[in-house]
C-alpha cells in the first residue's frame, strides 16, 4: 500500500510539472475541467427538479 500511495504521489507531481510547463496541455485541462463542471450542475439541477416535483 505504501508502495502505492507512493508512486500516486510521484504520478501527481509529475503530471502537475508537465502541466505546468506546458502551455497547450494547461489548456486542455482547463478545458476538461469546464466540461466536468457544466455536467455536474446539470446533472445537479436536474435532480433537484425531480426530487422537487416528487414532494
């Protein structure tokens, strides 16, 4: 487990380096990180319209 958590953090830091350094790469995050959010708060919204119409 050690090993593991280990080798997740490493895997982080260097993904986090790479986005750093990189511009385009930095922006396909950002992009993706958007794309995550504006799903979310629909699928948020949609359920609090269900669960509001139910009561």
């Amino acid at each position: 487990m050690e090993k593991f958590i280990l080798g997740a953090m490493l895997g982080m830091a260097g993904g986090a380096l790479m986005v750093a350094n990189n511009c385009k790469l930095r922006n396909l995050v950002k992009k993706n990180q958007d794309d995550l959010m504006a799903k979310a708060e629909q699928y948020i919204d949609r359920k609090l319209e269900e669960s509001g119409s139910q009561n």
